[in-house]
C-alpha cells in the first residue's frame, strides 16, 4: 500500500495543485481544509505524513501542530505564506519536521516528502543494537532514550538528531551536515533548523552525561565525559 498524504489547507488551488503532484509519485493523497477537521483525519486515518498550512480558518497550524505533537510523531511540513523567521522558529519548536514558504515550487515540496519518509524507512531498517555513552542509552529499535535509567521524550527529529551524533562519538557536524544527514536532504541557508533541535535537546537531557558541544564556527559534536 502506498504512503498516506494529507494536505491541509484552505486554499483549493494549493491542494489540488499538491495533490497532482505527489499523486504523480505514487502516495495516496487526502486533504482537509481546517484545522478541526485534520485533527480528526489524523487521527482516524493515520497519514504516513502532514502537510500543514500555518494559516487555517478556526484553529491555525501551529495549534494543530500542538495538539498532533501530544500523542503523534508523524511528520509535519509546515506551510507559511510569511517568510518571517520567528514563524518558522515557532512552527519548528512546537514539533515540524520542515516548512516551506508559499509560493512554492511543487517539486520541491515532493522533493522534501520523499526525504522525509525516505529517512524514516531506513531508521525502521536499521541496526537495532543499544548505543550507550556514560549514563545516556538509545534504543534504536524502540526508538526510545533514557538517561540514568530514566526515559526521556523524544520528538522524531530530536532522536534522529542525537542518534547521528552519538553513532559519531567526538566527530564534529556541520549544521548543513546534520541538515543532509537527519532531515535527508541539502536544506542550505536554513541553519536554525538545527540550533532549535540541538536546544531542545540540551534543555530535554540536561543530566546526562555525554554533553553537546558547539563547535563554534563550524558546528556540534557529541562528546563523552
């Protein structure tokens, strides 16, 4: 069976416009014109991925962002007509995996789709064995991180993030680097991306300790104390 899509947004022109073409690539696309209703859709049908405008009529896309980030990982791209960066900085803290700002070519939002699930393909095939720093352990399988024991909360990205980085002990990221590696393609010019998942980070294993250093000027490393 192929991928779920669900497209949300008010504008018709920008769903049928993104429906043809990620149709055209072969996932199954469903569409929602307010944010109650994709609440619900998300829910009941379970998209292998979101499509979210930041701007919807009743509840925005940074509220259903919220709400779907409390009991779901799946992804989220987020679209906004403003190219303000605290949009993008707020959308990303509540839990988006990516955003596009409108207009957009719509093949590079199929570019970024098939990045994004192409990533969680192979992070569901990979090796399963636990990595362990100090008192920080990852369960690739489980997909889950505990810190002296102690589970701690994740959001997809978050785990991709610090999974690369503890598979590299010591080896220094560039911010682009990290972008092509976790977000699985050349997302250049958009380097806050990163320092956002690498603070939540910070601020969610503050205990543990491994620590995530910033390599100034050029980016972040894990290293084991």
């Amino acid at each position: 069976m192929s991928d779920h899509v669900l497209v949300v947004d008010d504008e018709q022109r920008i769903v049928d416009l993104a429906k043809m073409y990620i149709e055209q690539e072969g996932y199954r696309v469903t569409s929602a014109t307010d944010g109650v209703t994709a609440l619900d859709m998300i829910s009941n049908e379970n998209p292998a991925l979101v499509v979210l405008d930041l701007m919807l009529p009743g509840m925005d896309g940074l509220e259903v962002c919220r709400r779907v980030r409390s009991t779901s990982d799946v992804p989220i791209i987020m679209l906004t007509a403003r190219s303000d960066d605290i949009d993008k900085i707020v959308g990303l803290e509540l839990g988006a995996d990516d955003y596009l700002t409108k207009p957009f070519n719509p093949r590079e939002l199929v570019a970024r789709i098939k990045a994004i699930l192409r990533r969680s393909d192979r992070k569901s095939a990979q090796d399963s064995r636990p990595i362990t720093i100090g008192n920080l352990t990852i369960h690739p399988d489980r997909r889950s991180v505990t810190v002296d024991n102690e589970s701690v909360d994740l959001r997809m990205k978050e785990f991709d993030l610090l999974q690369t980085l503890a598979e590299n002990i010591g080896m220094v990221f560039s911010r682009e680097r990290l972008l092509d590696v976790v977000w699985g393609y050349n997302f250049a010019g958009e380097t806050r991306t990163v320092d956002v998942h690498i603070a939540h980070l910070r601020h969610k294993l503050k205990k543990m300790t491994p620590s995530i250093e910033t390599v100034w000027g050029v980016g972040y490393k894990l290293v084991a104390e």
